[in-house]
C-alpha cells in the first residue's frame, strides 16, 4: 500500500513539473500542438507557462469564441503571444458566434503579458454580439497588425463595438485595421479606473456607422 501512494504521489510531482508551456507551438494545420485557439487557451489556464511562449496559428477560419484570463507565470520576461504563421493577418480568421453568455469575441480579463498579432477578429450576425474585441482589467495587453471587424448592420445583429473596455497599463493597439462595427475604440467604461499610458496607434479605423 505504501509504495502504490508513493508511485501515484511521484507521477502527480513528475506531471505538474513537466506541463506548464515554454516556447513555440503550433495551432490548427497538420500536426499541430493544438487543434484549435481555445484548446492553447485550456492549456494556458490549466498549467500556466515557465517562460515566453508563442503560439503560431496556422492559415484557416477557427470559428470560436476566445475568453482568456490571468495565467500563471506570466510577467515581462514569459510573455504569451499568439500570431499568424504565415504573417498574413487575412489568412487567419477567429470568427465565433457570440452567445448570451460569451458576447465578445475576444475577451481578455485580467489577463497580462498577452500580444495579438497578424490574425482577424471577425463577429458574424448575432444578437448577442457586443464588442470584437473588449479588455477587462489587466496588464500589458497588445494588438498589432490585427483586423478587428465588426457586423455593421441597422439591426439587433449589429457589433456595438469594435475595441471596449480598459487596461489598467500598458494598452496597446497599432497598426490595425478596424472596421464594421457601430462604434470604433471605446477605451474605458464606468466600472472600470483610468487607464495608465494607452497607446492607439497607426490604425486605419473606417466602417463605423456612428
């Protein structure tokens, strides 16, 4: 009986020690790390990383809804950034339908030391939809080279907005390309404190309704 426990005490130790994430992994094409977006999300919730980590997202559609919170391990030096392989920002395209529950498609909440880079957030028709792209809280958040594209539409499908919510530092976007929503960037709301050094940059905002 003692050595049974002893074996299971060791694999659980050997187990935590060898998961969290450190380095480059791939998403979605063949062969990949992780099938999809959400699956490297899971991953990062549930083992943290032990140093930077890149996730290089192969070209397709990947119809999901993408929540993301603080992770374990993160901070300046282990940062968490997801990209396109193929660096073209067109190729890859998150495109979930939002749901009552999840309303944005990229939902980031007190996340930190997270970059976008080189993909498209598309929000198709929904009732549910609110804001592509909304920020609760967090720290050193950047989206670069993105297309973030709302539903532009006179009805309750419409995208409200395209960029919500509020860092607390270090916000970043540059060199995106917004459009399609009934609001452009919308960088705080009533619950949340005044950001510390916003950064909007370079973007090419047009399709806005209002």
């Amino acid at each position: 009986m003692g050595l049974a426990c002893g074996f299971i005490l060791l694999f659980a130790a050997e187990n935590t020690r060898a998961q969290a994430l450190n380095g480059n992994y791939t998403i979605g094409g063949s062969n990949p790390d992780f099938l999809t977006i959400t699956a490297a999300v899971q991953q990062l919730d549930s083992v943290g990383v032990s140093g930077p980590v890149t996730f290089l997202i192969r070209n397709g559609t990947y119809p999901e809804i993408l929540f993301i919170d603080s992770v374990n391990g993160a901070s300046a030096s282990n940062t968490i950034t997801f990209r396109s392989e193929s660096g073209d920002s067109s190729a890859v395209v998150i495109n979930g339908t939002t749901t009552s529950v999840y309303t944005k498609t990229l939902w980031l909440y007190y996340a930190k030391y997270i970059r976008f880079h080189q993909v498209t957030f598309r929000q198709l028709p929904s009732v549910h939809n609110s804001a592509v792209v909304f920020v609760g809280r967090g720290h050193n958040i950047t989206l670069s080279n993105c297309v973030i594209w709302g539903h532009s539409s006179s009805t309750s499908s419409r995208t409200i907005y395209a960029v919500q919510g509020a860092c607390d530092s270090n916000y970043v976007v540059e060199n995106c390309v917004i459009r399609g929503a009934n609001e452009g960037i919308v960088s705080a709301g009533s619950s949340f404190p005044a950001q510390q050094r916003p950064i909007f940059r370079n973007n090419h905002i047009f399709g806005i309704t209002t």
